[in-house]
C-alpha cells in the first residue's frame, strides 16, 4: 500500500473576527478567511486540481479549514469530512484573544517565544501538547488506514501539523514550526512505514503560474486558476 498524505494548513485568516464555535474542548476562536486568504485557497485549488484525484478529503470543523478548501470541493464536487479530533488545539483562556496581548501580559510566555520554546503547556485552561498528540494522530492514522492507494488530503491547523509530523519524526517533546497559509506537507505512507517528504511547500503561492493548466485559459488571455473559462473584458 502506498499513500500520500497531503497536510494543508488553512489560509490566513480575518483576524478582527471574534467567532467562536462549541467544539468538544471547549469555546474556540473560529474566524473565516480573510481576503488574502480566500486568495490563497484559489490558488491552493488550482494546485489540487492538477494533481490525480484525492481518494478522501477530511478537514477540520472549523471554517478556516472548511472555506479553505471549499472551492476545491465545489469545482470536484468531491466529498470532505469534518473530523473534531483535526481541530486546532485548545488554549483555554487565551482562545480569542490576540497574540501580542498574550505577549505583553505574561513574560515567561514571552520569553519563551523569543528562545522558540514550546508554550502550549502555559494556556490557563488549555490543551497540552500531550493531549493534542493523543487525539490527532489516531485521527490521521484513520485517514490513512480508510485507503489502500492515492492521496490522503486533510485540511487543518499548524498545531495539528505539528503534533503528527513530531510523531513521524520520533520527536518526543512538542514541536512547533509555523507553516504558512495553505502550506502543503506531504508524508509518504508505505504499510506502518511513515516517511517525510515536503515541508512547508508553497509554490502554488510564490509561482502560482505553475499551477494553471491550459484549460484554464480565458479568449482574454488570462486564467482562472479554478480551471474555469474566464470570459473577455
């Protein structure tokens, strides 16, 4: 059995939201995406579709992730799964509040992220690495394990990202890499075998003319990177 797993963090988000949804941790943040984020999904679209068809889509429920990779659901009409357990991990009393009032209010938390050490462990209330670990990667174990051959796509948070691939890598203690917007991370999957292959891959945002098939192109001369027929201005 070979499989790709494709592990996509959401795009970037409206931060002067304050939406929050009832998840089984608790009340979390769950801001939509922002304009420069709706971007980045079209262009993460416009990736996937070049690519041979997912055999699952599963995501995270919250609407960051859900409008993320919406506008590849709807130009497939493809499938995606919510999965509680590929939630972002839950800060307690921080949920909602911005980072650099957490920054400025508690200095070990800023010390901390000036010496890059892990802070889940410091959120009042919250999820500690540990915990995120143990929910996480049963759930993409799942994912993986409901195929026999293709492309695993999850659509999820950078805590998530985090948590699975420190468990690939044999990390004991928390790992936390930021991977950007609509980031793909690729682990190749050979029977109980968990192999690394990409990290943090962005092309699709820094070249995204790669991406564009000439299906794509509009009689204007310009392309959609959906792969719909732009009509001429």
């Amino acid at each position: 059995m070979t499989v790709r797993l494709l592990l996509i963090r959401h795009g970037r988000v409206d931060f002067e939201t304050r939406h929050f949804l009832r998840s089984p941790r608790g009340r979390q943040w769950d801001p939509p995406l922002g304009e420069e984020g709706r971007e980045q999904a079209i262009r993460l679209t416009a990736r996937l579709r070049l690519m041979d068809p997912p055999a699952t889509i599963l995501a995270s429920p919250f609407r960051r992730c859900l409008e993320t990779i919406e506008p590849f659901r709807e130009g497939t009409g493809l499938p995606v799964r919510q999965v509680d357990d590929l939630g972002e991990v839950y800060i307690g009393l921080w949920e909602g509040v911005p980072f650099e009032e957490i920054l400025t209010k508690d200095e070990e938390v800023a010390r901390r992220f000036r010496d890059q050490e892990p802070m889940f462990g410091l959120a009042p209330q919250g999820e500690t690495g540990a915990e995120l670990r143990a929910r996480v990667v049963p759930a993409v174990e799942d994912a993986v394990d409901s195929v026999k051959e293709g492309t695993v796509v999850i659509v999820t948070h950078a805590g998530v990202i985090n948590a699975y691939l420190a468990h690939v890598m044999g990390i004991p203690h928390d790992l936390f890499f930021m991977p950007e917007n609509t980031a793909i991370n690729t682990v190749r999957v050979e029977g109980r075998r968990r192999e690394m292959r990409f990290l943090n891959d962005i092309r699709h945002l820094t070249d995204p003319a790669i991406f564009v098939s000439p299906a794509g192109i509009g009689s204007s001369g310009r392309s959609d990177p959906v792969g719909r027929t732009t009509p001429g201005s």
